[in-house]
C-alpha cells in the first residue's frame, strides 16, 4: 500500500498528470457534442422516415 501511494504521489508531482486531466476533460467535451448530434441526426431522421412512410401509405 505504500508502494502505491509513493507512486500515487510522484505521479502528481510530474506534469503528466494535469496533461492527462486536460486530455480527460477534452474528450468528455468530444463525447458530449457526439451525443448532441447523433441525437438530433436520429430526430431529424426519424422525422424523414415518418414522412417517407405517410408519403407511400398514401
């Protein structure tokens, strides 16, 4: 256990670990604005396909 928390503690001291965190929070920004798109591309095509289908029922 103290093996770990030396490693634990160098590991913040480096300047890898703010890095690290910068590049956590710019992927979660990535997923997020992924998420919003795919959420409205999937409304927008949702909507398409109900008016293809009332087109051809018609």
């Amino acid at each position: 256990m103290k093996k770990f928390a030396t490693s634990l503690v160098e590991f913040l001291k480096e300047e890898d670990g703010p890095t690290a965190v910068e590049y956590a929070v710019m992927l979660a920004l990535i997923v997020v604005v992924c998420l919003a798109a795919v959420g409205t591309i999937g409304t927008n095509a949702k909507g398409k396909f109900e008016e293809v289908g009332t087109a051809i029922g018609n």
